[in-house]
C-alpha cells in the first residue's frame, strides 16, 4: 500500500490513490478513463453517492454547508462536525482541508466499503445545514496520443474541415489574454516557454503528484506513466505530457521559423497542475478553477495571472455534482470562460462531467472530413464542435508540442494526438481570440458568438454535435467588426446574357491575400437589361459556395443593375477563383453583364 505524507493522521497510514481499474485507460482511442460522479439531486443513484470510480468506494468527501452554518466558514466547527458524523456512522471520518468555494474536504478512514461511504453520506444529509455531500471523483485527461510545423496543421486552415483560424489572425491574436491550462501541468518547450506565466501545482495527494511534494508553486510535470498492475491497468503506461500538448494547441509561438502555430498565439498560458499518477481529485480540480479565475484558495498564494478562459480537457462520468458546479459558477462569475471537453466514450455527453456541467462550453471532436470523430461524446448538452483528429492515420491527428520522454522529462518534441482533449483547445483558443478582439465579452456573450457564427458540419454526426465546427474567421469578425481593406479586383470582361436561357458566369481571380473575405464583401455589379426584373444573380465562392444577391421579380420592369451588394463572405478562403453568375429567368428581353468587381 502506498503512503503519502499529506496530512497524517495520527499512525493511521495514507491510503492508496483509487485505483480505476472498471475504467478504460486515459490513453486509448475509444474512451478515457472516466471515474463515476456523485450528484445530490434526488434522482441519484446509491452508486453514484458513494464511489468515486465504478465498483471503487470513495476515500474521501466533498461537503458544502448552507451560508450561516457555523460549519461553513470555521475549520474547527467542520472538524468538529466531520468526527461527530463518523461518531454516529461508526466510522473514522477527518476534517482535511477547506476548498475554494468554501467546502470542506472530509477522509473517511482507512478502506470503506460501499456500505461504510453510504452510512457517512446519510449522516451528512440528513444534517440540515448540509447543502451538499459528494464523493471526491478521480478524473482523467481525455486524450490519446500516437507519434510524430504549420503545414501538418490541418486543423486549422484546410478548407474542409479546419476551423478557419488563419482569417482571426488579421483582427486578434490573443494578446492580453491569460489561459489557464487544468491540466497535468508544464514539461518545458522551446515553442512554447514565450508564452507561459506563473501557474500552480495543486495536487495535494503526494502519491498522485510524484513530484515529492504537495502544492507549491511549481506546476512543472515530471510524468504521469504508470507501471503493470497501477492505476487499474493490467499494462503500464508512458508518461503523456498531456497538458503540454493542449498548451501547444491554444498558444504554441508563431512566426518564429519553427514548430507548430497556436490558435491563439499572442495569449499567455498559466499551467495549473490537477492530474498526476492515475489522474486527480475533484477537490483538487475546484480548487484550481477557484484560483485561476481569480478566487480566493486558503493557504494558496492570490494568483497574479488570473485567467480569462480555462481549458478543461479532464472528466470523470456521472452527473455533474454541486460542488464541481459552485466552483465553476464562481469562476464565470468572475467573467472566466469555461471550456470543457465532451469526453471520449462515443456516448451520450450528459454522462460525463465537467461536460455536462452548467455555464461551460462542452466541446465534441471531429475527424480530418468534419465528421464526429468515432471516440467523441454528443448529446443535445454539446455546444460546437472543433477538430480532434483521428491517428488511425497519424497525420490525420492534432500536432502540437510534446516531450519524447517516456517517463520523465527528456527532449522536446512534437506529436499527433486525438481525442475531445485536442478539441477543446481549438475553442480556449478561439475564446481568448475573441476576449483580445474585445476585452468587453462576457463569458455568455462569447459562447453566443461561438455557436451562431459556426458553420454546418462538413461531415456527419450522429447524435448532436451543437451548432456545428466553430469558425474562428467568421466568429472574431463578429465580435470585432471587421471592415473592408479597400483592396479592389475587377473584371471588364463584357458578356451577353442569354434570354430566358441559362446562366453566364464571369470570374475574377484574388491572389497574394492571407485568411479569408471579409464579413463587408463589397460586390459591385453593372449590368444593361431592359426589364431587371428578370434577372437572378449569384455570387459564386472560390469552394463553390453560392450567396443570392438579386432574386427575379416580375414586378421590377426598370432598366439595368448598377449596384453594390454587400456579403458577408467570412465562411470564404479570400484567395482563389470568384464568379458573378447571372440567368434571365424570362423571355422577350435581353442584356450584358458590362464587369463586375469584389472590394476587400
């Protein structure tokens, strides 16, 4: 049995981190491993109420007192109600520490069963100065690494199913925003130390952190590999990194000669260490979103770099329980953004949590063809979509940066991941694009934007993928208003259109142009007719997109179309060939397209 030096109690010995062997490995493609969630609603199941994996009782319990209760504000008061609860349930039960929202960690002793988690679970609820009584969960990160520069990074700029970022770049970078990575932490990278700041270590549990010690100030990751036998795996596992690679993902530098771009390369990254060895508590999670959105954690320094957007790429299964929800309402009621993962098991999201928590932007994965990818989670609680790759064909993955170290700390590298876990960057990055176009954004209003500006889904997604793959290019427009350049291209290329026949197209070709259209597409037309009326034009987008300019209407007898139409071409890669197709849709008159042009 393991032992741990954080907070002994007397010569009873610490026990071992739960173990999540009913689980599926953190690192396998289909599903992470997921540990099963309490909920306090009356609908719950005795299960849920007292294990913190499936088949696994809880060690230790999360409880929120009503505001007045003695208990919720004097440590003594909750130590001293924790021993008189274990008292009448017959069980060992300590006060530990208090967290961020204000609840009280409580241990249960040495190995409970089931039944012995139950008895202290309904002393706590029949108290009525009890709000709340959950199991501390054991959470995991939602990834799945596989093996190994802008080029590869098809995520973010290919036309089928990239998420458009390139086209953000002209109006945001991220500048001025702080993201804070819940992750395992921080291996150092050359692509990445420009962008870091101060974050936090806040695993408590020396057997989960494998750094020595317990908090402190220091979020570096020595690895989370495991041997045969550990973590309720009958195989080891190398260590992950997996926070680096999200990192990567949201702010990897750019224009530097090398290495991968990140989403928001212009923001800063604060790596907030939650997941270690086997995972990480709940507890420790709440702490660390408290922190980061600039509350308030007993015995933690004031964080100096308070985050505006937190990227969660972790979950345990279940529903989502009032004490992870109170951490994540304070931190929106801070104005920090909540970005969260949907999960890996290929089901339903509103099993998993934090995804289906409140005040979160849950996000599903998709492959290279804009399909849900096989492993990601979908359900109605799914907000957007991003790409997460599929490695069955390695660079059909998210490349971001990595370490080549299978256990501790070795080179720098970079790799292709997969999994809800690279998904949810692409939108923490797309979120702190959005706060630096405007610092004004609310984490309400961002979310808004993010699902009304989306695009359909180039593939399919059986199930719910929310308001489709998030558009960065068509989102920060919005959000920032972006005008016109003034850059003109034209054509005078005269041509005759046919009466009541069918359509003439005339194209213009824009090159030497970065992103995409603008939202103020400037389409001006000139046309000679005898009864415009009959005349339905169309602009034509390089991919084949068509936006209707002028729809016939038999009532409109004047001469000619000498006019500017203005389109919000956004959705629309800039370079590449335009047309201007036009059809006289009745007989008896006729006209010539005289040019046309597209204003940028």
């Amino acid at each position: 049995m393991r032992t741990s030096s954080s907070s002994p109690r007397g010569s009873s010995p610490r026990r071992k981190l739960i173990s999540v062997a009913a689980l599926s490995a953190a690192l396998l493609t289909a599903a992470s491993a997921q540990a099963a969630v309490a909920q306090d609603a009356p609908s719950e199941t005795p299960a849920a109420r007292t294990e913190a994996a499936p088949g696994t009782p809880a060690e230790r319990l999360i409880v929120g007192y009503k505001s007045g209760a003695a208990e919720a504000t004097s440590d003594k008061a909750a130590a001293a109600d924790a021993a008189a609860k274990g008292e009448e349930a017959g069980e060992d039960v300590d006060f530990r520490r208090r967290l961020g929202t204000g609840a009280a960690l409580v241990d249960l002793g040495t190995g409970p069963t089931t039944a012995d988690v139950a008895d202290v679970v309904a002393e706590y609820r029949a108290d009525p100065q009890v709000a709340y009584v959950v199991p501390d969960r054991l959470n995991k990160p939602l990834a799945t690494p596989n093996d190994t520069e802008y080029p590869k990074q098809w995520d973010l700029f290919e036309t089928t199913a990239g998420m458009r970022v390139p086209g953000a770049w002209d109006l945001a970078t991220g500048s001025g925003v702080t993201v804070a990575v819940i992750d395992t932490g921080y291996v150092t990278h050359s692509d990445l130390a420009a962008n870091i700041v101060g974050g936090y270590d806040f695993i408590s549990d020396t057997a989960v952190s494998v750094d020595g010690n317990g908090r402190d100030s220091n979020p570096a990751d020595p690895g989370d590999w495991y041997a045969a036998g550990e973590c309720g795996q009958a195989t080891g596992g190398s260590s992950s990194w997996h926070g680096t690679h999200v990192a990567g993902t949201i702010a990897a530098a750019t224009n530097n000669g090398k290495g991968v771009a990140g989403v928001a390369y212009g923001a800063k990254i604060s790596p907030v260490r939650v997941l270690g060895k086997c995972g990480g508590y709940d507890s420790d999670i709440i702490d660390a979103i408290t922190w980061a959105s600039g509350g308030t954690v007993s015995g933690v320094p004031a964080n100096a770099n308070v985050a505006k957007v937190i990227n969660m790429s972790l979950g345990g299964g279940g529903a989502c329980s009032t004490a992870t929800q109170s951490a994540i309402n304070g931190a929106v009621s801070r104005g920090t953004t909540v970005v969260v993962a949907a999960g890996n098991e290929n089901q339903n999201a509103a099993n998993s949590s934090p995804a289906n928590c409140g005040n979160v932007i849950t996000v599903a994965a998709t492959d290279r063809s804009g399909n849900r990818a096989s492993y990601s989670n979908y359900g109605t609680i799914v907000d957007i979509a991003a790409p997460g790759g599929e490695t069955a064909t390695a660079a059909n993955g998210i490349l971001s940066t990595l370490n080549s170290g299978t256990r501790t700390p070795s080179t720098e590298n970079y790799a292709y991941y997969q999994g809800t876990s690279m998904a949810t960057p692409h939108i923490a990055g797309l979120a702190a694009l959005m706060k630096s176009a405007d610092p004004a954004l609310t984490p309400a209003q961002i979310e808004s934007a993010v699902k009304s500006n989306a695009r359909a889904l180039p593939g399919t997604c059986s199930g719910g993928c929310g308001a489709g793959l998030a558009d960065a290019a068509k989102t920060v427009q919005a959000v920032k208003g972006g005008t016109s350049t003034g850059s003109t291209y034209s054509s005078t290329t005269a041509m005759s259109i046919p009466d009541n026949g069918s359509a003439v197209e005339s194209p213009i070709g824009v090159s030497g142009r970065s992103g995409y259209a603008p939202s103020t597409l400037q389409v001006g037309v000139d046309i000679t007719h005898t009864y415009r009326g009959d005349l339905v034009i169309d602009l034509v987008a390089p991919d084949g997109s068509v936006y209707r300019l002028k729809s016939a209407a038999g009532s409109d007898s004047a001469d000619d179309v000498n006019t500017t139409y203005t389109v919000n071409a956004s959705a629309e890669t800039a370079n590449g060939t335009w047309k201007l197709r036009v059809q006289d849709t009745a007989s008896y008159d006729t006209g010539r397209l005289n040019g046309w042009r597209l204003t940028f």
